[in-house]
C-alpha cells in the first residue's frame, strides 16, 4: 500500500471538524478544541499526514506542550501513527525542552559555554536565600515573593534595570535591585533558571537575525499544544519561529486557562487573528467523555464568561444521570458523605477504585478526606506528595554531578562540599565565598588560589585544595565515560552509601540507599532507550528538565481513588466525580473575589465538571471551621449558575429506604473485612 494512502484510511475515522483540522496545511490555523474532543489525536493524526502525505522530513516538524507526560504520550502515538516510516529527527517535547536544546546551540551568543547549568524554582530561591541573607526580610515566604516577582518579570521580557524603573513600591523596588544582583550571579556560575529556556532564545533570536533564520528553515511546521496557557515569552517565541512561513498548528480551549498565576495568558488565543490576519478557526465541539446532562451544566456555567469564540460542546453518548448536589451540615459530614456515596456506589456497581475521583480546590481540604478513607480502609493516592527530586540523598547527587559538568556552578559546590564531611565547615565556605566573590571567580576557581593561603588556616585549606582537585580530576574521567557509570563511580568514591547508614537509623537508612539505586537504575534505563550511550550533559538536562507538573504524574496509581486538586485535575478523566467544597470563598477562591478572578474561577469549575465521564456529584457545608472558628458557609455562586432541571439536591438529613440502607450496611461491612485482612 502506497505511503500515501494511509492517511485517508485513518482521517475517514475522524470526525469532519478533526479532519479538517488534520488536512488544513496552507496557512496558521487555531484548532479550538474543547474538552474531551479528542485534540491530541488531531496533534498526531497532524504530525503523520504532513509526513506521509505531504512528504514533510520528519526533522523539520516540531511538536510543543506543557509537560513531559503529554509529550511522551504524543510521541508514542505518532510513532505508532507512522508504522516505521521514517521518523528521526522529529521534535515533540515541552516548551523547555526546545528552549534547552535551542540554548544549547546558541549559548555563545550570551557569554554562556554549553554546559551551562540550569536552575530550578529551589535552586532559584536557594540563591536569592543566600544573597538576601543580609536583609531584614529573609523568611523563605519572602524569598518566595521576591523569586515570583522576578519570574514575572522574565516573563514579560522585562530586563532588570527596566524593572528599577518601573517599581511601583518598596518591595517591587526591593525585588529589582534582587533581580539585579541574582542575574548576575547566574552568569557568574554559568547558569540560567527556567524561564530563561525561553526567555534567552528570544532575546538571541532579536539580537541576531542570521540565528533566527537558520530555527526558521529548520522548523517548518509548529504545532502547539494546550496553547491558552502560553505566557508571554513563549507566544513570543513561537512568533519568531512562525512569522515568515506561517506554519503554525495552535491547538487551545480558552475555557480552560486556569494558570494566570503562573503568567499563561488566554489573550494569545485572540492575539493570534491579530498577529496572522489569514488564521483559519476549526472548532472541535463533539465530546467524546460525558454525558450530555455533564456537558450541558458546563456549557452553562462557562456561559457566563465573555469569549472570542463561542462554542458549546455536545455528545453522542447519551443524556446520562443527573448532577447530584449534597448538602452537608459540616466538612466532616460533607468528607463522611461523599466517600460513604463512593464505597456504596462502588460496591452495587462493582467497579474500581480506580474509577472515582475526589476533587477540591485547596490542598488543605485533603486532610479529612484522608483521615476516613483510612478507617474505611479505602486505597487512595493523593497528588502532589514529595517529588523523589526532592529528597536529599538524590539532590546531593545531581549536585555532584552538576558541578563535574559545569565547574562554575558554585550553588551546586556549596552543597556538596562537605557531603559527606570532609572537613570543609560553614565558616570555611563562608571565608570562601568572600574570597570568591572579592575576586569575581567561582568557588572551585578560588580554591587554586595562591592567595587563600592568606585566608585560610592551614588544615582548612588542605581541605578545600584536595576536594577541588578531586573534582578536576573527576570530571576529567568523566568527559570519556558515560552517564550510569560515572554516576556508580563517584557514589564509590565518595562512600555514600556507608555515609547514609552513619547518619541514619536502618529504617531510614535503608529508605535513603534505596533511592539512590533507583537513581542510578533509572539512569541506566534512560541510558539504554539512547543505544547504551548517554553523556554527562544529555542526561543532567533531562533530569533537571522533570516539569513539576509531572512530579505529581498518575500513570500508575494502581486500583485506588485519586484525591487532588482541580487544577491537577486539568487533562484527567474519571468515571465518577466528586467536588467537594461548592462554596464561595473557597470555589470561588477568597482571593480570585478579591482580586477581581471570578471569570478564572468558574473556568477552574468547568474544568473539574469536564472532569466527569459518567457520574458527577457536587458537595458542600453550611458550615466550615476557618482559622479555629466556626464560620457559616453560603453557597457557591457557580451552583446558581448550572442548569436547574439536571441537579438533583440532596439535603443534609437525606433518608434512605430500606434496600438502599442494606446496600450501605453491606458496602461498610464489606470494607471493614477488607480492612482487617490487610
């Protein structure tokens, strides 16, 4: 079968406005796509008929997204798409990700050498913390504050000395003179943060044409993923790459922008028309997930927000149950109700746990839903726990690895430094710092100085001498040897395992050693999808690049009922929903009422109702103990707002009859027998 057959076997199994959409090559196209209506197929189906069909060199598309997870999913399924047609080179990864691989090749046009380091939000704040440190205002929420402004900043492509000027009070002054101080610290450690993986590519892209044009013959199509949560920098970004041939697939659901608070800004989608005045509107509006009655009470309740582009999502898959609402008298009733509700309907229907989803806007709402599921012996998982990048022994790790790459990387050398102990103290490194810094020179260049004798005792210089050497000489080694093996040698050389089991007890310890063979089992797994060769520099930017969003992936929760917040919620699906907390101050959010946010807030709801494949049930309290106080609690607005004839009130003193109460009673007997057999 000829190549360029295969697309229409597979484009007549979409719908019209899916096909269109896939076929649509002769200009910038904006596919407004709501939810559930199949928008990563469109993506895929895309990227495989501008391959086959069109003969496009797979090298030349370039596929972006907003996490790892997304783009891993996108990946496989075009790989299965083209059926080992030819498809390397193709690009399909996070924003990040091209910023990364964009700065990696054009790093020399800002003073940086290609194993620059890059910093995450805890390295970001961990600088800020050490240059404030003098300050009076140096509490971590602050530090917080300050390292938010700065982001914010970034991302609007304001540079420091304009954010001097433009300060509106005393902290925004505060925070410039910061961002001042810290930019300059990053150069010197040959380092950027996350938002410069957008930020510096634009700037190189503004400053030298010649670059520009060689990312503009290199990307020939751009499709974009999730496009309402663009935020400045990158929709200048995919400008650039975009402006002269106008390839462009932006694939977006205004009504699902809920990020404004980390810069995504659903204005892009408008902007678009203004920037390319021929752009084509298709918009996928046939749902594939709900019932029409779930469908239906979103349509209505985004209603009430303004829209560039009008849409209302419908199903071919019937009416389905209605929305049920419970009133409860308080959040303990309201966590015992909804997870009561949860094991009957399990039980009577003899589904999974897998198969329910407890939903709330504020992680602290988990703390209850937790505490019964436990006693009724329910298995659930609970996002947004600890990252395993999180934990000590891993960042002590990359840490070391970071500063063999990248010898100016003095964050990542004050870590380790006396990790384990090796006579290097506080007040060393504090001496050490200043040297350093008097002599505008890295810490690992400060240590071959022939003038820190001067400042230095003598056993603490030896210290200092002999682990800096130890480093040379271990990233010299490690420029011929691959990834997983430097990773065993320098946990060898430095005896860390022995170290973990001195400062812990064997619980603990165990726990701690065993993190550090998964790392280096993951290592080498990662080493082995590359042909068995992974270098130094390809994998500290892939673990570094592990997107907080994915920290908290749900890819194998096991046969358990998720628990997590609305936001984490967005591009989930369930078969079973519940909402817990439908009152105002909580959805919506005090301060989204405050802040003028309500047209957010009803978005974050509508995303959380979209949510729901089969059954979708809403709860609040009439009352809620806030800050050790019992307060009354009104109703949600966003209640008022769905459709009366599909919610189904139940009331706080709801009766049973008596084969509903026999299902409950044996739904409790049958979990507290699974509890005691566990």
């Amino acid at each position: 079968m000829p190549s360029s057959s295969l697309p229409s076997s597979r484009l007549s199994q979409l719908n019209p406005e899916q096909r269109a959409a896939v076929r649509y090559v002769d200009g910038p196209l904006l596919v407004l796509a709501g939810a559930g209506s199949g928008k990563t197929r469109v993506i895929t189906e895309k990227i495989a008929h501008l391959i086959t069909h069109h003969q496009m060199k797979a090298r030349h598309i370039v596929a972006v997204t907003f996490t790892n997870k997304a783009a891993r999913e996108m990946k496989s399924r075009v790989a299965k798409l083209l059926d080992g047609q030819p498809s390397r080179g193709l690009t399909v990864s996070t924003f990040h990700r091209l910023g990364m691989t964009i700065l990696r090749r054009e790093c020399d046009a800002l003073g940086l050498t290609s194993s620059f380091s890059l910093y995450d939000t805890r390295d970001s704040s961990a600088l800020l913390l050490e240059l404030l440190k003098r300050d009076a205002g140096t509490d971590r929420e602050y530090i917080e504050q300050i390292r938010g402004q700065i982001s914010k900043w970034k991302n609007a492509l304001i540079e420091p000395q304009h954010a001097i000027s433009i300060a509106a009070d005393k902290f925004e002054v505060s925070a410039a003179v910061a961002f001042a101080a810290y930019e300059r610290q990053l150069r010197s450690y040959n380092a950027v943060d996350l938002d410069d993986l957008i930020g510096l590519p634009v700037q190189v892209f503004e400053q030298n044409p010649e670059r520009l044009d060689h990312w503009q013959n290199r990307v020939r199509h751009l499709l974009v993923d999730e496009y309402q949560d663009t935020n400045q920098t990158q929709y200048k970004l995919v400008h650039q790459l975009t402006r002269i041939r106008h390839a462009l697939t932006a694939v977006g659901d205004d009504d699902q922008s809920i990020y404004s608070w980390r810069g995504a800004q659903p204005e892009n989608l408008a902007q678009l028309s203004k920037d390319f005045p021929q752009l084509k509107v298709i918009k996928l509006e046939q749902n594939y997930r709900s019932t029409n009655v779930i469908l239906h009470a979103a349509n209505t309740l985004i209603a009430n927000n303004p829209h560039t582009f009008e849409k209302r999502l419908w199903s071919a898959s019937g009416m389905g149950d209605a929305i049920r609402v419970l009133e409860c008298k308080n959040e303990q009733q309201e966590a015992e109700r909804v997870i009561g509700d949860l094991v009957h309907h399990r039980f009577s229907s003899g589904g999974r746990y897998a198969d329910y989803a407890i939903l709330f806007r504020g992680n602290f709402q988990a703390r209850l839903f937790e505490k019964i599921l436990r006693e009724q012996g329910v298995p659930y998982v609970l996002s947004g726990g600890q990252s395993f990048f999180d934990y000590t022994e891993i960042k002590d790790l990359l840490a070391y690895l970071k500063l063999l790459l990248n010898p100016d990387d003095s964050g990542s050398f004050l870590r380790i430094a006396n990790t384990p102990r090796r006579g290097i103290g506080a007040s060393t490194l504090e001496k050490l710092a200043r040297f350093s810094g008097e002599r505008e020179c890295s810490l690992l260049d400060a240590c071959f100085s022939a003038e820190l004798g001067q400042h230095l005792g003598k056993r603490a210089l030896k210290s200092v001498q002999g682990f800096a050497q130890w480093v040379m000489d271990t990233a010299a080694r490690a420029a011929s040897d691959d990834a997983p093996a430097i990773l065993r040698q320098l946990i060898i050389d430095i005896d860390y395992e022995d170290w973990i089991r001195d400062q812990h007890d064997e619980p603990v310890a165990d726990k701690r050693v065993a993190n550090v063979a998964d790392l280096c089992q993951w290592i080498e797994k990662m080493g082995a999808r590359d042909d068995g060769v992974l270098n130094l520099q390809d994998m500290i930017s892939r673990l570094t690049l592990m997107d907080i969003l994915d920290r908290a992936d749900t890819d194998d929760i096991g046969d358990r009922v998720a628990l997590m917040t609305l936001h984490a919620a967005k591009g989930l699906e369930f078969p079973r929903v519940y909402i817990a907390g439908m009152e105002e101050e909580l959805l919506p959010h005090r301060t989204s009422i405050e802040e003028d946010g309500i047209e957010e807030e009803r978005r974050v709801a509508y995303v959380g109702i979209t949510r729901a494949q089969k059954g979708l049930t809403l709860s609040m309290a009439r009352q809620r103990r806030r800050h050790g106080d019992i307060s009354a609690c009104e109703p949600s607005r966003f209640l008022s707002e769905l459709p009366e004839e599909n919610l189904q009130w139940i009331g706080g003193k709801q009766t049973r009859n008596a084969e509903e109460q026999k299902e409950y009673a044996a739904a409790h007997l049958s979990n507290l027998r699974s509890l005691l057999a566990t």
